[in-house]
C-alpha cells in the first residue's frame, strides 16, 4: 500500500536547483543568447522592409524590359554584409498603362556608388513588380544567425532538460523515498560561485544497507552547512531510499524537513 506523497515547496525546489549551477548558468544564458539572435532576425527583418520582396528569377525570365529613372538612393549604414551597405534604390517607369514607381534592394555597392538620382537605368518588370537590370537582389543572409543560433538553443535546451531531470529524481526521492538509517563516511564543503553563492553546500558521504543487506556507498549534496557542526563521521542520518532502486537515495535535510514538515519516523 502506497503512502500519500510528502510535500515538496517551491523553496525545497528551487534550492535543489541552485545546487547544480553549472546546468542552471549554461542553460539559461545560452537559450537567452539564442532568443537575442532571434530578436536580431526578426528586428533585422523588419528594418529591411522598406523594399518590396519579388520573385527574382520569374521575373528575370519572363520580364518585359524597359527604362526607369532614379529617384532616389538609400544607403542602409546600420547594415554592414562585408564591410558594404544595402542599397535601397528607388525608380519611376511606365509599364504601358500606367507609372509605376518601385523599390529594389542590392549590395552591389561598386554598381550603386556609380548611380546617381536622375539616372536612367533598365529594369524589367511583371505586372507591378520590376528588378533592376544587372544588380543582384540583396537578401539578408539569416543562415547564419541559424548556423550561431541552432547549437546554441540546442546545448541551453539540453542543459535545461538535464537540469529538469536531476531534479525531478530528487523530488520523487523526497516524496516517495522509503526513509532509512545511513551512517556518515565523510563531509566536503564545496564553494560555490564568487558573489551569488549559487552552488555552495556541503557534499555528504554515507553508508547504507539495502533490504537485502547490501552495503550501498551514497553521496549526497545539500545546502544545509549546519550538518557539519551537528553530525560527525560515524554518526548516523536519515536519508530517503527509492522504494524502486534502492542504489538511488539523498540525504533528509533538517532545514527541508522543518520546511515541508516531514515527519521522520524510524525506519529500517
């Protein structure tokens, strides 16, 4: 017959969190990172949509020829591709019924540096939509921002999920573990990082016997530092066991007991 689970608060929980920074920093800077870069596509997007997007190669192929005048040029200078602007180059023509007056946007900054407003030059065009004659269209080259943002959204999501797992073996520990003697090898501080802390603890090694009376060798961390004033080497506590895999287990932390008010009964 199963117990009700133990209660586990967010404070239980997000202590178990800190106490693997290594996932937590590497997760959450690297999926932040990549969100910038998406930032970046999309604001990037959005600046370069001033000139209308055509379809280059249909009307390249199947385009009426004709003449156009400059009406102006815009060098985009908060876009650098190669040490170049973009070049948004605005013209007049008249596609037979009517004037048109269009946007084309290209790198091709030796071509453009030589076109000055009041130029004729040839365009072809396809309905309402034109190219200009001998200058590639410009298309922001957003493979790589992908080929930065992939790998990076990629370790951030891993390390997260890591992250997510390890902490939720515990949490199973904490409310479904099987409570039982452990007696203490050895306690290691550990440091955590400079300035926040985050990582800081006391790494516990214990001794326990299984059901079957097994010795198990445990460790476990916990951010409780007063385990090392009030336990000794030799000294027993308690610890939770799973009731599946009796190799997994975790120490009871005293603060965390008060927290959730576990009762700790005696246990074999």
């Amino acid at each position: 017959m199963h117990k009700e689970p133990r209660q586990v608060g967010l404070k239980t929980i997000f202590d178990l969190v800190k106490q693997k920074p290594q996932y937590l920093i590497i997760g959450i800077v690297f999926t932040l990172i990549s969100f910038g870069f998406g930032a970046t596509l999309i604001l990037v997007s959005l600046l370069g949509s001033e000139a209308p997007k055509v379809d280059y190669e249909q009307i390249n192929e199947n385009g009426t020829t004709t003449t156009a005048k400059i009406t102006n040029i815009d060098i985009q200078e908060n876009i650098t591709i190669n040490n170049e602007h973009p070049a948004i180059i605005s013209y007049d023509f008249n596609n037979g019924d009517k004037e048109i007056e269009n946007q084309y946007k290209s790198l091709d900054s030796y071509k453009i540096n030589r076109m000055n407003v009041g130029d004729t030059i040839k365009v072809k065009y396809l309905a309402e939509s034109s190219i200009v004659v001998g200058l590639e269209p410009f298309e922001f080259p957003y493979y790589i921002f992908l080929i930065i943002m992939i790998p990076l959204v990629t370790v951030g999501g891993i390390m997260l999920v890591l992250l997510y797992l390890r902490v939720r073996n515990t949490i199973a520990l904490y409310r479904y573990g099987k409570i039982k003697d452990a007696e203490i090898v050895a306690m290691t501080p550990k440091h955590g990082l400079p300035i926040s802390g985050i990582g800081q603890g006391v790494t516990v090694y214990y001794q326990y016997k299984t059901t079957r009376g097994e010795n198990i060798l445990g460790e476990s961390f916990t951010n409780d530092y007063t385990i090392l004033s009030s336990k000794k080497q030799g000294e027993l506590i308690k610890i939770f066991v799973s009731l599946d895999n009796e190799s997994k287990s975790c120490l009871i932390s005293k603060l965390d007991q008060i927290r959730n008010n576990w009762t700790i009964e005696e246990q074999g």
